[in-house]
C-alpha cells in the first residue's frame, strides 16, 4: 500500500499534490476582527452554507450554540474536513477554522467571511496538514 507513487493519479487517498508537495489538506485560521452579526446563529449558519458552495465543498451537517449572554461556537461538518468557529462579539470577534482536502478551494472563505460580517479586517494564516507524511 505504501510503495505506490503518490504523484500517482490513480491514488485514491485524497491527498493534495500541488507544487511538488503533498499534504492531506490546507487549514485556514481565519480571524475576523471588528465584526458584526456574531452573535447571531442564523447569520453564522448561512455564512457556512456559503462559504461551503463557493469553495466547492460537500457539506454533512451544521451545528451551532448560543451562549448566554453572548457568543457562538459551530461546527459544519464537510465531507473534506470542518469549517467551525467561536465568537466573542463584545469585541467583534470570530475565531474561524477552515481544514478542506480534495479539490475545494478554502481560500474562497475568507472574502465570504469578511462580508458576512462586515470585517474592519481579517488575519489568515495557513497550515498545510499532513505535509512530509506521505512519501
């Protein structure tokens, strides 16, 4: 099993092969800051969905919490990994996670994120998962 080429296009692992490097999946740390509507369940549920069809996406099932007195955590669960995040909005605060594999395009997220809730700004940084383990 593991002595096939993993630049193989046969390979059914689902694993990225890009630039001459392999990794299971890009994860997005998308922080979104001074922002509004962050408290709201319905406003984070639909800001998955998109965020889901316009990175090409399959999504499984979302599932969101308010707390009281304020702040959400959710998770959407997809079939190439999760979007999930947790909200501070006394400080227009989101902290949102974005891990997709296969053939979604997650960097699509941040512009949606942004304008679902009206960032002043955004900060992303990038972790390629997996990166090194298949050889």
């Amino acid at each position: 099993m593991f002595d096939r080429d993993i630049f193989d296009e046969s390979r059914d692992d689902h694993f990225i092969r890009r630039d001459g490097k392999v990794f299971a999946g890009t994860h997005l740390i998308i922080e979104v800051i001074k922002g509004t509507g962050l408290d709201d369940e319905a406003r984070i549920q639909k800001a998955f969905r998109d965020c889901v069809e316009l990175c090409g996406a399959t999504l499984l099932h979302i599932h969101t919490h308010k707390f009281s007195p304020q702040g959400v955590s959710g998770v959407a669960v997809l079939a190439e990994s999760h979007i999930s995040v947790h909200t501070w909005p006394e400080i227009g605060y989101g902290a949102f996670d974005v891990f997709m594999c296969g053939d979604s395009q997650p960097w699509k997220a941040v512009e949606v994120l942004r304008r679902a809730f009206d960032a002043g700004e955004v900060r992303v940084k990038e972790h390629l998962r997996g990166e090194g383990l298949a050889h």
